[in-house]
C-alpha cells in the first residue's frame, strides 16, 4: 500500500515497490493520470532516479509495440548504518529500495578512548564499498551507532568509550569527511528500532530490548516508536550493576566484556556460573522495569543475544520470582543477531534523508530486504 500523498511521491513508491513497469501499470497501482505519470517520471529521470532504457517485455499474442517500461534506479545512492558499541566495528549498506547489499560484522577495532580518531571510519566505510564493488560517490547518508547518550543537538552528553568526543560536534566532522549528512544516535535506541520493525517485536506494540553486562541499559518502545524521554536517558539503569567486574568509571570495560564473552562461549561449569550471576544481577533490574512499563514482549540483545538458549529461560524464571503476577512476560532473544545495530542505523538514515534523496518529503522508509547478489552469511533470517 502507498503511504506516499503527493504525486511525485506515489510514483516514487509505486515504482519502487515493482521496480519496473510502464506508464499504464504505474497509472493503475498510484491512482494518477496518465499524463501526471508521464510527467513525472521525465523529471525523474533529469534527477537519475528512474531508467527509461529498459529492454521491453516480450510481445503479448495480441501483436503491437510493447509499452515503454521505467526502472527505479535502486543503485542512485546508497545509506550506510556504522555501528561503533561493540569491539569491532559493523557496518549495513542499502540501496535506496531498502536492499542490504553489504553487511560486515567482523570489521577494525571500534574507536576507545585515547584513539580519537575519525578518518580511520571514513576508511573502514571506504573499504566496504569497494568489497561491494560500489562507488563510493553514491554514499548519501551514514547513521553513525555509539555507546553513550546523545542529547537533542546530536551531541554526546556522555561518552564512555570515547572520552574526547564527548560534548563535540562529531556529526558535522564525519559528514565533512565522508560527503554527505552524517547522523549520531545512541546504539541501544537504533537496535530496539530495528528489532521493532524487523526483528523479534515486529508484532509488539510496547517492548523491551535489554542489554547488560554492568549495567541494565534498556529501551522502551512504545506504538513502534522507541521512547527516549526527556533527557534521553529512559531505560539507562546505570546505578544497577549486572556483572561483577569494573568499577563505575573503569577505563578499559572492554577487557571485562571480552572475559565474560568468553565463558559464556565455552560453556561448561564455568559458563553456566557466569550466565547464574548475569541473570540473578538482571532480575531486579529487569523486574522493575516490567513493573513500569508492561510490555508485550521483552527482547535480549546485544552480545548476550548469542546466548539467549541459555540465559532467557534463568531470566524469565528470576523475574518471574521478583512479581507478584499471574502470568510471565515473555521473554526472547533478538531476530537480528549482530547486525540490529547497523540495521537501525539504516533504518535511521532512511527517516531522516529518504524524503531529501528522492526529492519528496512524504515518501515512506523503504522495507529491509536482503539484495539477490548480497551473501547471506551472518545476516538474519529475518531479512
């Protein structure tokens, strides 16, 4: 169904939507007159979003000169979701169709304190375009993904991981560098948007995505839409420690993430000890929380996501434990795996470029799909 109300955006769309067609066809599925269409998809073409050279379809038995058929020129630009929460850096590019057509999850170290840095993003992004074999003159937007809180003016009001970005203008850096608008936003809230679109409560109108290792940081989504609240800090649970470890301040957390990560991944004794602890510390956290909100469903994310075999179902029983109710939430690992942080940030991009790339404020954010030549290793069954 087109969302699009103006004219030039429900061409958009309705070309979009089948990629190729003819003046008729594009005329039936918008609404529009034929001479509206035709109009319009000559200015789309003076902008290089439509292709006008399109082999025509095979003759019908009925004889006569096929129609002229118009391609939505998907490969015009390209969006880029850069993910900085996580050791290593990941990175989502899509078409302007909404095709995956990169993912890496396994990329240079992320960015820490005393390694400042920004030219090292701009050639890692550099690098993923080319493994795309895509030019790196059709990047058009990049939603950059960090650990910390970003305020109002897309300014990091607290920085953990990097300490000299904190209070800096870094969106308006990066987009000097790479090219084009450069957005920042808080990792947490990229993902629950991605699993609430995509993911795990694609079906939910109020959740919960959780991620913890020291802490219970949350977001909450509300009708779709991941509320941050008043000073961005809704669900950043930081007085309540999860893992034993660092204390509040610990210049190099990463060092305890990795060491717990790696229990958990070896299993055993030790890893069922660790998921115990993880778990016990959660549960009140959690608990409150669920008292607060009521959600529809309750999503783990993160690293921990890997082990939600393991770790939901202690969860579910400690939070249960903690609430007088007669029923448990469900409780569920994310759909996304490691990407729903660079899906969000694709996502994101889309929000707040898409009506600027195709010239049309009211055309809607495109469906995720995963591109036909893109590989499918580490993607998401979702997509």
């Amino acid at each position: 169904m087109l969302r699009a109300t103006t004219p030039r955006g429900r061409c958009l769309e309705g070309l979009r939507e089948v990629r190729v067609a003819t003046i008729r066809e594009l005329a039936t599925r918008t609404g529009l007159s034929r001479p509206t269409v035709e109009a319009l998809i000559a200015d789309l073409e003076a902008d290089g979003l439509v292709d006008g050279d399109v082999p025509p379809a095979p003759p019908s038995s009925g004889g006569g000169r096929p129609a002229r058929r118009y391609r939505f020129r998907a490969e015009r630009h390209h969006v880029v979701g850069l993910d900085l929460s996580d050791v290593r850096q990941r990175v989502a590019i899509a078409n302007l169709a909404g095709d995956i057509v990169h993912t890496d999850i396994d990329g240079p170290a992320s960015p820490r304190t005393g390694s400042a840095d920004l030219l090292p993003l701009r050639a890692h992004v550099a690098r993923a375009f080319e493994a795309a074999r895509l030019p790196l003159g059709t990047l058009a937007g990049v939603t950059l993904a960090v650990p910390g809180i970003v305020g109002d003016d897309g300014r990091l009001a607290r920085s953990p991981a990097v300490r000299e970005w904190q209070d800096v203008d870094i969106a308006s850096r990066l987009g000097e560098l790479f090219g084009c608008p450069v957005a920042v936003e808080n990792d947490l809230v990229l993902a629950a948007a991605a699993e609430a679109t995509l993911g795990a409560a694609r079906f939910a109108d109020t959740s919960l995505y959780l991620l913890t290792w020291f802490h219970v940081s949350a977001r909450i989504v509300l009708g779709g839409r991941v509320h941050v609240g008043r000073h961005h800090q809704a669900g950043e649970l930081l007085a309540l420690r999860v893992l034993a470890g660092p204390a509040r301040g610990d210049e190099r957390p990463w060092e305890h993430i990795e060491a717990a990560d790696a229990r958990l991944a070896a299993g055993g004794p030790e890893g069922l000890r660790v998921a115990e602890d993880l778990t016990d510390r959660m549960a009140p956290a959690v608990g409150g929380l669920l008292a607060a909100v009521d959600p529809d469903l309750v999503v783990l994310g993160g690293r921990l996501g890997r082990y939600a075999d393991l770790l939901v179902p202690m969860l579910r029983s400690k939070v249960a434990a903690q609430l007088d109710l007669p029923f448990e939430y469900p409780i569920v690992g994310h759909a996304l795996g490691e990407l729903d942080v660079p899906l969000g940030g694709v996502l994101r991009t889309f929000d707040t470029l898409g009506g600027t790339l195709l010239g049309s404020s009211d055309v809607s954010t495109p469906p995720l799909a995963l591109h036909p030549d893109s590989p499918r290793e580490h993607l998401p069954a979702a997509l």
